[in-house]
C-alpha cells in the first residue's frame, strides 16, 4: 500500500500557508542578518538567562544584538573577515552564543565542539577545520591544549572568560572582557553573505576513526529557521529552558528559531535542571529520550518512596489512565501498531475512552497534577530529538498532560527532517517531513523505494542538507548520491499517512546465526521500562540469541531487597547491611531471577514481539554510562562500538 498522497498534500498545504503568514524571515541570505531584526522587534525582552554564570547574566534582545555586532567588530579587528575559520571549544553560556554569532557575523565560520572533549579530538577539529582563531572557555582548556597549538596555524587566541590572558610567545591571547573593548573602539564592517556561504563545522563522534567535519551552510540553518514554524508556534516572551549542548546541532538550531521569535532562553544543567524547571516555569524545552526518561525515573521514584496504599492507588490510577489513553488513540486512529481500525472498533474504543474520562480526570487531580509540577507546570511543548523516544515514555506524558512533540534529524540534516504536529501527534512515529523536505524509504540492496509499511533504508532531500564532509569527498560522494538523496543509515517504515517510523541504525543492527536481523533499540526501549533497569545494551552478534549488558538501578534493586530481609552488596560502597537483612551479591540466584523476571516480561510484552527477541544470557554492571566515562554521546546516546570494545571479555564470555 503506497503513503497517501491526499495526506501529504494536506501536511504540506497547511505548512505552506501558515509559513506565508507567520515566517518573517524567508528574504534574508543568513543567520546574522536576524540579530538587528530582533532586536527592533522583541527590544525589551529579555532573551538570554544565565543564573549559573559568574556573574549571572542577564540580557535582553537589544543588549543581545549589540553585544553579537560588537564581539564581531573586536575579532574583524584582530583580522577574522570572509570565511576566516575560527575553532570555538566552549560550553553552555551566554557568552558562547555571543561568540558563534559573532563569529558568523564577521564574516567567518567556525569549527565547534565541547570543552570537554578530549584534547587529542580538539586538537584534531583545530587543525582539519584549518582554523587560524581559536576561542575557548577558559586558561585551564588552553593550558590542556599546550604546546601543540604551537604545531597549527593559529594566531589568535580569545578566552570567554575574563580571566588574565598567559603570556603568549607566538600566539596572541585576548580575554573577553579585552575583545569586547576592541571591538567597541573598532566600527563594524558589513559583510555580503551568499546562502551558500559556509556557516558552521560540526564534528560528529568519532566511534570508529576520526570525527567527520559536517559542513552546514547559511542556507541549511535559515530552513530550519524558516520551516519549523510549522511544527512548533511559540510567542514572544514564552520562556525555554536549555540544557543540551549549545554546540550540538539540535539545541543550536532549536536557539535560533526560538530567539527569532523572541523566546527567553534560560541556560541549565543536570545539576540545576530540577530547581530551574520549578523557578522559570517554562513554556518549552527541548531534550533528547534520555532527559524524558529521567523525569519519568523521577516520578517514579517518587511513587515507590509513598505508602503501600498510597502506590496502590498510584499505581491503579495509571493503570486506568493508560487504559484510557490506548482506547483514545484507538478512536482518534493514533495507533501506530493499528494501523487498519475498522469504524466499529473505533466507535467501541471511543466509548470506553468516555467511561474512563472521569476516572483519568481524578487521577490528573489527585496525582499527576504533581508531577506536572516538576516541569513546572505551564508547559506547551517539550520538544524531543536525538533518538527514538521509548513508548511508554510517550504514555507517560499523554498521562500526565504534558505536551510531547518528537521530532527526527541528524547533524548532516541541520538537523530536523520531520516531526510530529500538534493536530497529528502520531505516537511512536518520527513524524511527517517538514516543509521543502522528501524522506522516502529504499531496499537495502537495490536503493529501490519500497511499500508503504515495509522496513528498509530511510533517505532524505531538502535544503537542510548538509554541503558534505569538509575535506573529505569520499565520505561525502558515499552519503548523498548524484540527486541529493542524503542516506541517513536509519532503518524505518512509512505509515500511510506519511509518518517516518524509525527501527533502529543500520549499522546497530545484530544478526543471530540464525540469519535473523534484530534492531537493539526498539527492545532496549522496552527494557528500561523496569524500575530495576536504568541502562541496556543489547549485543549477540553471530551468536544464537541476544545478549545484554545491564545497568542496574540499586536503589530500586535495595527497595526489592529490604522487602525480603536481603540487602545487595555492591561493590565500591562500604555500606554495611542493616541488622535484620542478610547480605547478597548481585550474582546471587535471587537477583537473577529478578532480573531474568522483568527482561522475560517486558520484551515479551512489547508489540510486535518474536522469539528471537528473547535476551537470553546478561550481566550486570555497576558502571554508568555517562558523557564523562566516553560511554555516551553528547545527546546521551549509547556509543555501541565503545561499550563493546570496553566489555569485550565479559561480552564473549556470556556467549561460551
């Protein structure tokens, strides 16, 4: 059965007319020549926030604009102009906004990546990227750097802090505080932009090599810029709070369109998300699955901390709740895995759905009125990319209220392809392509476009795609092909009605030696809905059945044990066992049964379900996967190929 046609003709009629009539931004040629708009419209509100800064900054659109033009005029002063490349190595602040715009407004581009980062990855970007400026956070990054710089031909270097510049005996050292004087003193000199114009490089994770330079052009950004009105209709002063990397593709484009439509962007961090979302009360955010998981593990937590009775009833509400959401999304013809409903059925779900109404409404007061609270409660949308999100995420958050938008892209993409709209927010989907976007999807093999339904290879087509991989031609001829199909190495499916539906990664793919090809994601997701689960990955390549490495979450894992007169011994905490509780490691057969209890269950329960799903052997580990230990990505996605080579012993050890 092809995608509906009518259907996508519907989507992209109703995009085209409300971009006509609410995109403001479709003559200009580049992102910088946003700023002195802004600035005219939206003045006094304020559009940056930063409480955690030293000292808290807070600036307005006029301060904003003025601060992007003066930075520019310090570094067009120390010789940055046309296309001038500048490395900027910085993390989340206000500052490192002023500096990727200012940079783009002197006329240069620049190669960004995390503070954090190890040094042999930034020395690499500095010199692929052929900067000869670089700007970081701070002395103690450039000391971390060394000599090495010595070895690039970098010239200028610019501290965002305002700590004193280190005596420099090639390179000049500027802090901020310095630049920012130079460039009051210095006019600004307007530059001529092209679309074309190279804007940014950012460096995706190098798993398996050397990171490669996405090139994104002006012409890339302002799509996004000027398309995703589409998805998402924020107002001026509606207040967002960022905690994704600034740097990262979906957090940067998410900033430019929410501050061209005058937004007020308050910075955050793990460490202060839960006072911020409480004290700004945000309108929007932006996350990826891991951060929505967090809050679901949040509110968790919560209920097991209540009375038995009180869990009961919790529990019993959401019992309700969901049961009132499924037959909802039955009747409205939202379900995913349902895809041919017949009118009765629809009619008998819609009916149910008004039986339980009453009951979700009391639970909404009772309940999950509470849990709103900790988004701060005045949510219009979270917006979430970076990964698929798991379903009973998307549950979770039908339940409690809080409006859940998903959207799907890469970096190459600029990044967004397509997205869920608010009138037809199709859970479990990636969405319907945005605006002057195709996705299609191919045979693996042949690169044939297949049925509507049937998985294969999924590839795009737009404006937002990227110009290539900088200085890499084999990369780029091998990723978008002579007629601008880029391939995303995502697996997925089109639903009738032009909905993306992603599986999983084509190279994350585990075949058993039974020739069967399994997607590790959509049974992670499934996994994790565990309360004793806080992390998996799935591995069993070549082998007879899946296999998986298992983070376990031990608070959850003592609650269970203390119930039974057991306490875990987990190695690393000095702990001793309470006095009425017998300790046990977590090879002991009790914990493994738990474990093996709760993997049967949730896989076998999630739809779609074949036996070769099945985990079969697993073990478990006490070590987090985190950005700081290398095991996750900047987005909080697993890096596969790391964690496998990191537990290779233990990996093949299951298998013996």
């Amino acid at each position: 059965m092809p995608v509906s046609t009518t259907a996508l003709q519907e989507v992209r009629q109703r995009d085209r007319a409300y971009l006509e009539a609410h995109s403001p931004y479709q003559h200009l040629q580049a992102l910088p020549e946003i700023w002195p708009i802004v600035a005219e419209k939206y003045g006094d509100i304020v559009a940056l926030h930063d409480p955690h800064s030293q000292p808290v900054a807070t600036l307005t659109y006029r301060q904003l604009a003025e601060a992007i033009r003066t930075f520019a005029s310090g570094l067009q002063a120390i010789g940055v102009n046309y296309q001038t490349h500048v490395a900027l190595f910085a993390d989340n602040s206000y500052r490192w906004f002023i500096a990727d715009q200012g940079i783009m407004t002197a006329g240069g581009m620049n190669a960004v990546r995390s503070a954090t980062a190890e040094t042999e990855e930034l020395l690499y970007i500095a010199e692929h990227s052929e900067s000869t400026v670089l700007i970081v956070e701070s002395v103690a990054l450039l000391k971390r750097l060394g000599d090495r710089l010595h070895t690039l031909p970098i010239a200028q270097v610019i501290l965002l802090s305002d700590e004193v510049p280190p005596e420099g005996d090639r390179v000049k050292i500027l802090n901020f505080s310095q630049l920012m004087a130079l460039g009051a003193e210095h006019p600004y000199q307007p530059v001529s932009f092209k679309p074309e114009d190279l804007a940014t490089l950012i460096y995706t994770s190098g798993t398996t090599g050397q990171p490669k330079g996405v090139m994104l052009s002006h012409r890339n950004l302002m799509h996004q810029v000027n398309t995703l009105e589409a998805v998402v209709q924020p107002e001026p002063g509606d207040r967002v709070v960022g905690i994704l990397p600034s740097w990262h593709s979906f957090e940067r484009t998410a900033e430019y369109f929410l501050f061209s439509r005058g937004c007020t962007q308050t910075y955050s961090s793990i460490r202060h998300l839960k006072t911020d979302l409480k004290t700004t009360k945000p309108q929007y955010m932006v996350g990826v699955p891991r951060l929505w998981e967090s809050i679901y593990e949040g509110a968790q937590k919560q209920f097991r901390d209540q009375s038995p009775g009180k869990q009961k009833l919790i529990f019993t509400f959401f019992g309700l709740s969901q049961r009132y959401v499924e037959n909802l999304w039955r009747y409205q013809d939202m379900k995913i895995d349902e895809p041919n409903i017949s009118p009765l059925k629809r009619l008998s779900s819609g009916l149910v759905a008004l039986v339980l109404w009453p009951l979700h409404q009391l639970g909404t007061k009772l309940v999950y009125s509470k849990v709103q609270g900790a988004t701060g409660g005045q949510v219009k949308q979270l917006i979430s990319g970076g990964g698929s999100l798991a379903r009973h995420i998307d549950i979770f958050f039908e339940i409690i209220s809080v409006p859940l938008i998903v959207g799907y892209g890469l970096t190459e993409t600029a990044p967004v392809l397509s997205a869920r709209r608010p009138w037809r927010n199709l859970r479990g989907a990636a969405g319907q392509p945005i605006p002057l976007t195709e996705v299609k999807v191919v045979d693996l093999d042949t690169r044939q476009e297949v049925p509507q339904g049937v998985t294969g290879l999924v590839m795009a087509r737009g404006p937002q795609i990227m110009a290539g991989y900088y200085r890499n031609p084999e990369a780029t001829q091998k990723a978008i092909d002579p007629e601008g199909w880029f391939d995303t190495g995502d697996l997925g499916w089109m639903s009738r009605d032009g909905n993306v539906v992603l599986t999983g990664r084509a190279k994350d793919t585990i075949v058993l030696t039974n020739g069967e090809n399994i997607e590790p994601q959509p049974i992670e997701d499934a996994c994790i809905r565990s309360p004793y689960i806080d992390q998996i990955m799935l591995v069993g390549q070549d082998q007879r059945s899946l296999g998986a490495l298992i983070v376990p979450n031990v608070e959850a894992l003592q609650t269970w044990a203390a119930a039974q007169a057991l306490f875990v011994a987990v190695a690393g905490d000095d702990t001793p066992a309470p006095a009425n509780c017998i300790a046990i490691s977590l090879d002991d057969e009790r914990v493994q049964k738990l474990f093996r209890n709760e993997l049967n269950r949730e896989v076998k329960d999630r739809p779609g379900f074949r036996p070769d799903d099945r985990i079969g052997p697993f073990r478990l580990i006490l070590e987090t996967f985190s950005i700081e230990n290398g095991l996750l990505t900047q987005t909080l996605k697993v890096r596969r190929p790391v964690v496998a080579t990191r537990y290779r012993d233990m990996i093949d050890a299951m298998f013996v």
